[in-house]
C-alpha cells in the first residue's frame, strides 16, 4: 500500500475543508487538515507553473525546476486543484488511478506530499525529505 487507499479516500469525501496527503513510505500514509486554502487555490483560470507538462490523457512524472522532487501530474480529464476537490470531482474511480499511478510512480523512501501551496493544479510531489511537512497544528485524518 502506498497512498491511502479506500478508507482516506472517505475520509476525505466526507471533510468539509481542505486535505491533504503527507507521508513517507507506504505503511506512514496519511491525510491532514490544512487551515484554510493555499493561496491561489481557487479555479480562477490561472495557468500553473507546469501546464505545459499536462497531457489530455495519461499521467506525466517529471523533475521539479529545482532537481530534487519528482512532480507527478494527473492529465487534463482528472484535473482538480487539490486532493479534496480530485475526491468531489472524480469519485472513487478517480481515486483508485491516483493510488496505481502513485504507487508506481513513488521512489524508494521518498515523502509524498499533496499540499501544492501556490500552484492550481494537484500535483504529486516525492521528496527525499519533506519540503511542506504538517504544521504541527494540523489535524490528522486518517
């Protein structure tokens, strides 16, 4: 098991809020409660910084700017701004591709994180050490 799987999927249906995953390794998974939503969060048109990387259809993994995190992006069907609007929008069905294609995607040891601060796309950030850990007023989820 790599991200949560059909138990943090309801979890995080049911949340009223903002969630996001936060875990490292795949026995560590979990979801959070964020305070409010990241800046420029909302769909409002803006392009992300990695649009160019979003393919209609299949999934895309690829290098941060930075060289020290792998990005995975949903294509432009599954597109959501975070997490919790992919689990609205998308369902279980929905859920069930971004647990295969995370888990085939996760390096070794890496953190995976959700959060996407700035950017209006969800992307899947692996990390060897984890860049936006839970603040440690976050609520656990799951």
């Amino acid at each position: 098991m790599g991200v949560p799987r059909r138990a943090t999927f309801d979890k995080i249906r049911r949340f009223p809020g903002y969630a996001y995953l936060a875990s490292r390794g795949p026995d560590a998974s979990a979801a959070w409660e964020a305070s409010g939503r990241p800046k420029r969060r909302a769909r409002d048109g803006r392009r992300c910084g990695f649009a160019d990387k979003v393919h209609p259809t299949r999934w895309r993994a690829f290098p941060n700017l930075s060289g020290d995190a792998l990005l995975l992006v949903p294509p432009a069907r599954l597109a959501a701004t975070d997490v919790s609007d992919f689990v609205a929008r998308h369902g279980a069905a929905g859920w069930t591709e971004l647990v295969r294609e995370a888990e085939a995607a996760w390096p070794p040891g890496a953190w995976l994180s959700t959060h996407g601060h700035a950017e209006p796309h969800l992307h899947l950030r692996f990390e060897p050490n984890v860049k936006y850990p839970p603040p440690a007023s976050a609520r656990r989820l799951a």
